[in-house]
C-alpha cells in the first residue's frame, strides 16, 4: 500500500531534533515534513555530524498553516 504524497511545506531554519547516536539535540539537515503510517506529521532529515536519519513528531499546532486567519480565541 503506498502512502499518500505529502505537499511539500517550509521546514523552520531553527528546526532540531534528537539524534539517538550523537545522544544530542541537534539541528536537521535536509529537513522536510513528512507523514507517517499513522497519519501524523513528522520532521525528517539527517543528522549534521554523523549523517543518522532523526525524527520528530509534530504537533498540530506546529504542522497548522501559517494563514489561518484569525481562528484563534482574541481574549
């Protein structure tokens, strides 16, 4: 079963993520916002000091449009 094509959308230049192997928090090279299996958002790209593939799963509040327009309670 192929999964569906993710539109292509900005990553932040201050994206980080964890990488397992270098035990640090680090930034994304190559990053992109992928979907998984389940349907949810995730970061992609590789580690800068020794190239592993890191992950992390966004929130909905970070993989929201920029352009909402307003939808937010004004308080």
């Amino acid at each position: 079963m192929a999964l569906p094509e993710t539109p292509s959308r900005p990553v932040p230049a201050n994206a980080e993520a964890y990488c397992v192997k270098c035990k640090a928090t680090r930034p994304v090279n190559e990053g992109q916002v992928v979907t998984v299996k389940n349907g949810k958002q995730a970061l992609k790209g590789k580690c800068p000091v020794c190239g592993t593939t890191m992950m992390k799963f966004l929130s909905s509040k970070q993989t929201a449009p920029a352009a909402e327009g307003g939808t937010g309670s004004a308080g």
